[in-house]
C-alpha cells in the first residue's frame, strides 16, 4: 500500500573509464512497504564490476530477508556486503565504496563504508550530506586543507572504511530522516565529485523538474563537457520522492492516542507530583548525606573518631537509599579508616600494644585512599605505641638478666624503663617497672639469705666429709675395713653434694685401697680356714703333728690379720690338741710298759 500511495522515481547513469572497465554498480529493489537502493565503487580496478556487483547483490539479499529501514536492518547489509567480499578474498581480494539507502516512503536512512556519496535536496536546496570515510575529509575538518581540496587531494581514496575490511569494519549509520514531497536524493561515485563542483551539483538539482531522468541527464552533460583528461568510470543516482506515503488512519490514530493520553496525563500529574516529593525527599536525604560526610571529615581531623563513625554510618545509609555509588565508595574508604584507628585504639587500651601498633600501621595505609586525612594523629598514636613497647621491651630484658643473677644490670633496665614510662605519663608500665623492681630487690634478699644458707649446708657437709674421712683413716689403719668403708662412703656423698671432685677422687682412691686390702684379706681368711680343715682332718686320721703344723699355720695368718678370736679360738684347739697328743703318748706308753712285763 505504502508504494502505491507514494510516488518514487529512480533514475542513474553509470559509465567505464578509457579503459572500458567499469567497476561501479547499482541495484536497488522497491517493495510494498520498504525500498533498498544501494550504490558500489570497486576498489580493485582489475575485473569489471565484479566487487562492486557482489557486494550490492549481498545488500539487496539481506535487506530482502527482512525488509526494514532501522539501524539494525542497515547495519545487517552493510556486514553481508562486507562479509561476501572478504568471502572472495582468496580469489581476487576484492575491496569496494557503498552507499545504502533504506527507505518506507515516509523517511530514510542511509549507510556508507567508503566515499560514495549522498546528497538530499529540498526545495532546490541541500539539507543533508554524507562525509568521505577518507584521510583527506579528516585533513579538511582538522583544517589543513580546504574542503575544496578533497577532491582533487592524493589521500581521498585512502579510506578507514570499506568492504572487504577485515578488521576494526566500522561503517556509518545514519539517524532516520523524515522525507518530504519534492525532496531529491543523488548517490554518486568518486567519478562525479573529482569532476564536478559541488556548487555546480547544487545548481542542476536547484533547476530541476520532477523527472530523475532529466536531471541524471544535465549532470552527465555538465561531466562530459569538462572533457577530463583522466575520466575514470562514474555512475549517479537521482532518487525523486515526488510524493511522499500519507497515512490515511493518522487522524484516527491521533484522536485515539488523545482519548489514551488523557488519563495517562492524569496518571503522570500523579505521578509527577509524587516524583516531585521524592525528588524532595531524595535533595534532603542528599543533604543530609553531605552533612553526614563532612562531619565525618572534621570528626577524623579533631581525632574524635567514635562521633567520625556515627556520623559516617548515617550517611552511608542515606547514601545507599539514594544509591549513591560513588558516595558508597567514598565513606566506605573513610569507615575503614574510622574501624582500623578505632580497632587500634582497643588494642592500646588493652595493652596489646604489638596488635595496637599493627592497626595504626594499617590505619596509615587505609589512610592512603582519604587524601592522607588522619595521618598525623595516626603517626602520633604510633609513635606512643613505640614508646609503650620500649617500655615493655626494657622490661623484659631486665628479667632476662635477673634470670641470669645480672642483678646491677637488670636494676638499670628496670630504672630505664620506669624512667621511659613516666616521660609518655605511661603508668601501666611505669607500675610494672617499679613492681619489677621490687620482685628484683626480694629476690636480691632472698638469693643472699638462700646463698647464707646454703654456704653454712657447704660447710656442714666440708665438716662432715672430714669427720668420715678422718674415723675412716682411724678405722682403716685398724684393719676394721668395714666400719672404714662405711667412714669414707659417707665422707664421698658429702664431697659429692658439694662438688669437690678432687675430694671425692682422693676418697674414691682410699676406698679403692680398701677393696684391696679386703680382697686379700678375705683370701687369707679363707687360707686360714683352709689350715683349720686340714688341721680338723688331720687329727681326725691321729696325725697330731701335720693336724698341730696346720693350726699353726692358721694361728699365724689370723694373727697377721688382727683376729684375736680366731688366735685365742686357735689356740684353744692346739691346747687341746696337746693333751691328745700327751694322752695319747701314756698310752703308747702303758702299751710298751706291758709288752715289756709280759716278755
């Protein structure tokens, strides 16, 4: 209905160079409701029309799958163009210039890779233009060379944009344009507008009729008359929206969206005023947020960080009911802040002065995000914590030198320390240092009344060690071995406990010597006893005389060792003994008495 209700009338010339080539094309297709109308310059000047050719057919087919004139719909052209080029680039490489126009016989839009041009013309005047996709345009816009120039400049067809463009393929893409009756349209190739003023231009579409084909005509006659040395092949199109389609329904439509607006404005004048008290609502919530932030701010630059993080709380909500990001961003740097001081300062009061100093540490950093605000509080509040910690650490080496009974030199530290803690009017240390102090002289006292004590334990045993060494000399030189032996052990754990290992040696020695002398007296005893039971057996066989040497033998090694029972006991054997031995004779005697009277 569109087209028949409208009047479009297409005409164009198109012509080769010297050289019979012609690589320019033209194709367009009308529908019922839309028109395509697409113009190619070849780029490859080797193989007549054969770029430009499939890059138009492309167009055309994919306008035709979808027929429409929005962006999206030119913008699927321009790429199928693109794309069928760089299909053939393993052939021949092909490259091309275009122009598109979409149209619904109402407005238009227009795309364009390259510099084919479009021009639109109203009531014999230009009231919209393409720009080259060029070096040279950007030369003449940045003012270097004169617009004038452009065409017969050497960078023109040094173009940013084309088909066949592999990469980084960035066509224009107008805005729509509304058509009115008697508007012209001119696409044209690079061979027109090298030749031809664009004043000149101007002037044959200000005289024109309602016939495209005329006015196609006079411009090929303006062109040829120039006779150009170099003519190279050119094609114009001259697209006459003579009448343009009016919409029979559009008063219908009208009073419709009329009788619908009327309680959408209703509905919006609610709406608006109630936009308008929360756009009130909001401007006081901002307000508030703002005061909020720089409350916060001067909070942190009086040191009050407990009011800084109230205040910075408040206006965080605020800022996130207006959702607010960058304000979220900003008082969420000062909250940190505001939460590591405020998280050192706990650590300080609770005497974790390692953890307070690695907060305020961090503080300084988080500071780094706030313009450094805070930073002189913050560095004094470390340099405190240093203070505290030198205060401690003093502390601590003096108990490491009284554990070493460095009792002078711990007394120092604790004195430095004391002293420390009262210039930073730190009297948790300062209490600690005079408690130190205080445990240092009890255990000074102490060490001496435990030193006293146990010199007086030293010289007790040293007494004693003597005491048993000398009754164990006595008993030792009286052969009481035993009683020597018990003596001198007593005396060596006495030396023992005391540490005189030149003592307790010399007493191992003497007890060394005591084994000794009890080890062959044992074996004289047992030699001794050995005598008696021979002496025993002896006399048991009447041999009186070896049963008499035996215990003498016995006799003398008890009496080499001292054993006057075992003499006395011996003794009283060999008494015996002698009265056998006597008994014995009178009676080897009465037997010889007998014999003798009886002989």
């Amino acid at each position: 209905m569109r087209k028949q209700n409208s009047e479009f009338k297409t005409a164009f010339a198109s012509e080769a160079d010297h050289d019979l080539k012609n690589t320019d094309y033209f194709g367009f297709v009308e529908l019922d409701d839309f028109a395509c109308y697409v113009v190619a310059d070849g780029i490859d000047d080797q193989t007549d029309a054969v770029g430009a050719k499939i890059a138009v057919a492309a167009a055309v087919s994919a306008f035709m799958e979808s027929p429409s004139m929005g962006k999206r719909a030119m913008r699927r052209c321009l790429k199928a163009a693109n794309k069928a080029l760089i299909r053939e680039k393993s052939k021949l490489r092909l490259k091309a210039s275009v122009i598109i126009v979409l149209t619904n016989y109402v407005s238009l839009r227009y795309g364009q890779a390259g510099n084919v041009r479009f021009r639109l013309y109203r009531d014999g005047f230009l009231k919209n233009r393409s720009k080259d996709q060029s070096l040279s345009l950007d030369l003449a816009e940045e003012e270097k060379i004169g617009l004038d120039k452009v065409a017969v400049h050497e960078e023109r067809n040094n173009l940013y944009a084309y088909l066949g463009q592999e990469k980084e393929f960035h066509p224009f893409i107008s805005k729509k344009i509304k058509l009115k009756n008697t508007d012209a349209i001119a696409m044209f190739t690079r061979g027109i507008w090298e030749n031809i003023d664009e004043g000149e231009l101007n002037d044959a579409f200000s005289e024109a009729s309602n016939e495209p084909q005329e006015l196609v005509d006079d411009v090929e006659e303006l062109l040829l008359s120039r006779q150009p040395k170099d003519l190279g092949k050119y094609t114009f199109v001259a697209l006459f929206a003579n009448k343009i389609f009016t919409d029979p329904n559009k008063k219908r439509r009208i009073k419709r969206i009329i009788m619908t607006a009327i309680p959408v404005i209703f509905i919006l004048i609610i709406l608006s005023a109630a936009l308008v008290i929360l756009h009130n609502k909001r401007a006081e919530r901002r307000i508030q947020m703002e005061r909020g932030y720089t409350d916060a701010i001067e909070y942190i630059q009086n040191d009050n960080y407990v009011r800084a993080k109230e205040r910075c709380e408040e206006a965080m909500e605020l800022a996130e009911q207006l959702k607010d990001h960058s304000m979220q961003e900003k008082l969420g740097n000062y909250q940190k802040l505001i939460e590591a001081v405020l998280l050192a300062e706990d650590k300080l009061s609770d005497n974790q002065f390692a953890d307070a100093q690695k907060q305020y540490k961090e503080a300084a950093n988080r500071s780094r995000y706030v313009d450094g605000l805070g930073l002189d509080y913050i560095y004094e509040r470390l340099a405190l914590t240093a203070d505290y910690l030198s205060v401690y650490d003093l502390i601590k080496l003096g108990d490491t030198l009284a554990l070493n009974l460095q009792y002078d030199k711990a007394e120092e530290k604790y004195l430095e320390a004391k002293a420390a803690a009262g210039e930073v009017y730190f009297d948790e240390g300062r209490k600690q240092a005079i408690e130190a102090l205080n445990k240092l002289y009890e255990d000074q006292k102490s060490r001496k009344e435990e030193e006293e004590k146990e010199r007086k334990e030293q010289l007790t045993k040293q007494e004693s060690g003597a005491s048993s060494t000398a009754q164990g000399d006595a008993a030792f030189a009286q052969g009481d071995y035993e009683s020597a032996k018990v003596f001198y052990l007593s005396a060596k754990q006495a030396y023992d406990e005391l540490g005189d290992e030149a003592l307790s040696a010399a007493i191992q020695e003497k007890l060394d010597a005591l084994e000794e002398k009890a080890a062959q007296r044992e074996t004289k005893e047992q030699e001794a006893r050995g005598y008696v039971e021979q002496a025993e057996h002896a006399e048991e066989d009447r041999d009186y005389l070896s049963a008499k040497k035996y215990y003498l033998l016995a006799k003398d090694l008890y009496a080499s060792l001292d054993m006057e029972d075992k003499v006395e006991e011996i003794s009283r054997e060999m008494e015996r003994l002698e009265i056998e031995i006597n008994a014995a004779d009178r009676r080897e005697q009465q037997q010889e008495d007998g014999e003798v009277e009886d002989g």
